[in-house]
C-alpha cells in the first residue's frame, strides 16, 4: 500500500513535546503519545508525503531492511486510520523535501489511553509514576 | 507576593533565558512540589514549557511534563466541549462576550496547555439572561443552585451552570464582582473585539478592556493564590502593546471605582516584571481621588479579614451607592441584602448574617 492522509482536523489536535507528539481526539476523547520515529511519521504525512515516501526518503540509509520499514510505516498508518486520527487525503500540496532522519529507525509506537475519565481523577503530581501523568504509579 | 511565588513568574516571564533560568533553579530549591500551593501549581505548565524550549535537563521535568500533558487534555475536552453551547448561542443570536480563560486561551495562549481553564465565563446582555437560561437548560446546562436563579441580577454579578460532564459556565450579567450597579457593564459592549474558540466565531474584550478586568478580577483574595493574573496581564501587554488605549484604560479605572486596585496591580506589573506601561498613566492614576470606601472594599477583597462576606456586601454596596448619604445608604441596605441574599423577608437577614459568619469562622 502507499497511503497519503491528513490529520482529522479539527477532531484532532497535536501538541509536539521533548521526543514525542501528545495526539488528542476531541470526539473520543482518548489521548495518545507517540514516541519518535511515530511522530517523524505524522509529521511527514502532515507535510503531504505518502507513507512509501516517508519509508524511503526520511528513513533510507538508517540501516533497517527497506521491505520491513515500508510494512512498519504503512502498518502504523492503517492505525492511525482505524483510530480516526488521520484521514485519507487526496492533497498533494504541502509536501516539502523531507530530510533523512540521521538517526536509528526505532520501530513507531503509539501508547493509547482510552480511560481519560479515570485518567482526569489522577493527581498529576502524586499519583503518577516518573514519566508524569498520564502514567499511573503502580 | 511572597518569595516563592515571584521567582516561579520571573521564570516564566523574564526575556533573558539566563535569568529565567535562575530563578527556576532558585525557586525548584525553594519549593516542594509534593506540597505545592494551588496558585503556583496553575503556572506549573507554562514553566514547563519555558523551561524545555531553554534548560536540557530540570529539576521536576517529568513531574511537570505530566501536568502540563494534563491541562493539554483537560482545556482541549473543555474547549471542545464548549463549543456546541457557543454555536447555540451564536445560532439563537445572543449577544455574549467571553470573558477570562476562554477569551486568553481564544487569542492570548497559542499553546492550549499552558493556562489551565476551570470554567467557560460569559457575559450577556441583561436584556437575553433569560433567553439564555432557557438555551442553557435546554443544552444539558442546569443551574449549580437553582435558587440563584431568582436572585436580584442587581444584586450578584453571575451564576454557576453545571452540565453532565461536570464542566462548569459562569454566566456573567456583571463582568466584576465588585462593580454590580445600573449601567457599569455598557462599556464592556463598545469595547470588543472578533475572535475564534474552538472553531466558533465570538466576542472578546478588546485588548484595553482585557487587560483592565484581569488586574481588576486579579488583586482579589482567593482560596488559591491568584498569581496567575500577572501572567495574564503580561501576555496581554506584550502581544498587544500597541493596541492598549491608555486613556480608555485610565477611564475604566475611574468609573469603576477601582483606582486603589489599579494602582496596585500597575506598580506590580511595571516594578517588578517590567511591563511597558507609560509614566502617564502613573501621574494620572496619582491624580484619581481614592475613596475610603474602595480603598476597604480592595483590603478586604485581597485579604483574609473577620467577618470578610458581611464586610464585602456592605462596601460593595456602599461603592455602588457612592454618591449617596450614609442614612440613605444605611436605609437601602436590608433590600439589598435581601435580594442578594435571596431572602423571603427581612426578618431572615440577621439569622442570614450570623450564618455567614459563623460560617467564615468555620473556614479560618
């Protein structure tokens, strides 16, 4: 497959922070936090590249086996779909020149919390573990 | 301001990173978080967010991640959530405007996580407040007591509307609590501005107005230190210095009755976080004569006195009726008190105030 999508705007907002993108969908209500590589990917299929695009141009020369990113990259769009978290989109104008990531291909993980009623009772400072909210304390 | 509570705004505001980021070390060195005062917590995502653009690595980085990640979520929903009642005001054509976090959060914060918003405040023209009750109730708002409902609107300045997800709305009558008399809201209508709050078209105060409401609504006691104000009035200076009008300001001052409050807030924006706010308005507030009346009013406001509740609704009151003699005002009080009490009779006003302070004492 080779996906081009678009944030499900204004359903879904984004908030890029220290290493990872906090996505939010305002209609769900669920929260998730993406890890590096799952941001860089947003971020590309926002900017209008597909995910075969983003598979070659932004994590070519990482050193990972090219089928296995495709099937990675195209694997976490499908999620992104089935979340609702970003749309099919026929638009081809934004795309910009995305540079080669430098750095390791880590695989993208997308952490998911669909509980926000409970997760909104959780003191922020005493109840969470040293990753900070929304990351409960055992 | 006490210490702590400084250095925690310096950190946040001050334009020399260095600066900024002694005063964070100095006030992390300072400061529990474990036992934080809820003020300074309020401001814990803005430092957050100051402190990752320029520090690697900080003291509480986590911690402070994690409660800004929290209001993130918590004013997105809100927003979100709040944006079905502003269509249905806009579609029933209401005349709103939309004070305090919503109005900063729609055109002061680009970054939705760092100002945390308790409620949605609104104001509405006098004339729609019961077009607007029945657009509220019909939209899953209920009245947190349904008996404020029936208070005189002359009396209070807003009443607190729940829906079934807890959210909250204050719909205002009067922009400030303390300015309750006929006419002190009219300006508030000519000085407004467009703005956007979640995707919905609505009315701001315009920058002028902004910033005299946050100062005015800031210096007031609160349970939680409200330190937050200055932030407010130092965004509003530095993104819209230009368009600040001085002399409306100095205006608003003067017919709230709210100079001695003003005076203050000025001196702490200017004296100690460098506010660009012109010498003129300094030799002007000078000139504005300071009644007993609000000078005890703003005291009793920014403090903890006895008898605190039964004291503000007598210079309230009295601010109100400024103009008037003592025996006149002495003679209109148990009305007021009545209606802004919601009592049957007068026979209830005494049983009401020994209640009152029976209940200050409990708190204390």
């Amino acid at each position: 497959m080779n996906l081009r999508l678009r944030p499900n705007e204004p359903n879904v907002i984004s908030e890029p922070m220290e290493g990872e993108l906090v996505v939010i969908n305002l209609e769900t209500g669920c929260y998730y936090s993406l890890n590096e590589s799952a941001a860089t990917i947003w971020q590309q299929l926002a900017a209008g590249l597909t995910s075969a695009e983003i598979a070659k141009q932004v994590f070519d020369g990482t050193g990972y086996n090219p089928e296995d990113l495709f099937c990675k990259v195209d694997s976490f769009c499908q999620y992104l779909m089935d979340e609702q978290l970003m749309v099919a989109s026929n638009e081809d104008s934004n795309k910009v020149a995305a540079p080669p990531l430098g750095l390791s291909f880590i695989k993208p993980i997308i952490e998911k919390f669909a509980d926000m009623q409970d997760m909104l009772l959780l003191d922020p400072i005493h109840e969470v573990n040293d990753k900070g909210w929304p990351n409960e304390a055992k | 301001m006490k210490t702590d509570e400084k250095l925690l705004l310096q950190a946040i505001l001050d334009h020399d990173d260095q600066v900024s980021k002694a005063c964070f070390e100095r006030w992390a060195e300072m400061t529990d978080l474990d036992n934080i005062e809820g003020g300074s917590y309020r401001l814990i995502p803005a430092l957050y967010r100051r402190m990752s653009r320029i520090n690697g690595n900080f003291t509480y980085q986590n911690r402070m991640k994690g409660i800004y990640r929290y209001f993130l979520y918590r004013n997105s929903m809100t927003l979100h959530k709040t944006k079905e009642i502003l269509l249905v005001l806009n579609e029933n054509q209401i005349p709103y405007v939309v004070l305090k976090g919503g109005a900063l959060l729609a055109s002061y914060y680009e970054d939705k996580g760092i100002r945390p918003m308790n409620d949605l405040d609104i104001l509405v023209d006098e004339a729609f407040i019961s077009r607007t009750i029945e657009l509220l109730r019909s939209s899953g708002w209920q009245p947190q007591d349904e008996e404020s409902l029936s208070v005189n609107h002359h009396a209070g300045h807003a009443i607190t509307f729940l829906n079934a997800d807890g959210m909250e709305l204050d719909l205002h009558w009067h922009v400030i609590y303390q300015c309750c008399w006929d006419g002190a809201d009219s300006s508030y209508w000519t000085h407004t501005e467009k703005a956007s709050l979640a995707g919905v078209d609505i009315s701001i105060l315009n920058p002028t107005l902004q910033l005299f409401h946050t100062c005015a609504h800031g210096l007031r006691w609160n349970e939680l230190s409200s330190i937050r104000w200055v932030a407010d009035a130092m965004s509003i200076i530095e993104k819209r210095e230009r368009d600040i009008d001085w002399t409306v300001f100095l205006q608003e001052t003067r017919s709230k009755k709210l100079t001695y409050t003003i005076k203050k807030a000025v001196d702490i924006l200017r004296n100690d976080f460098g506010a660009q706010i012109p010498d003129s308005l300094l030799v002007e507030l000078d000139k504005i004569p300071v009644s007993d009346i609000e000078r005890r009013l703003h005291d009793v406001l920014s403090g903890t006195s006895k008898y605190k509740y039964v004291k503000i609704r007598w210079y309230i009151y009295s601010l109100g009726m400024i103009d008037k003699s003592l025996i006149k005002r002495i003679i209109g009080l148990p009305s007021y008190l009545q209606a802004v009490w919601n009592l049957k009779s007068r026979k209830e006003i005494l049983p009401a105030i020994i209640t009152k302070v029976k209940a200050k004492k409990a708190i204390q």
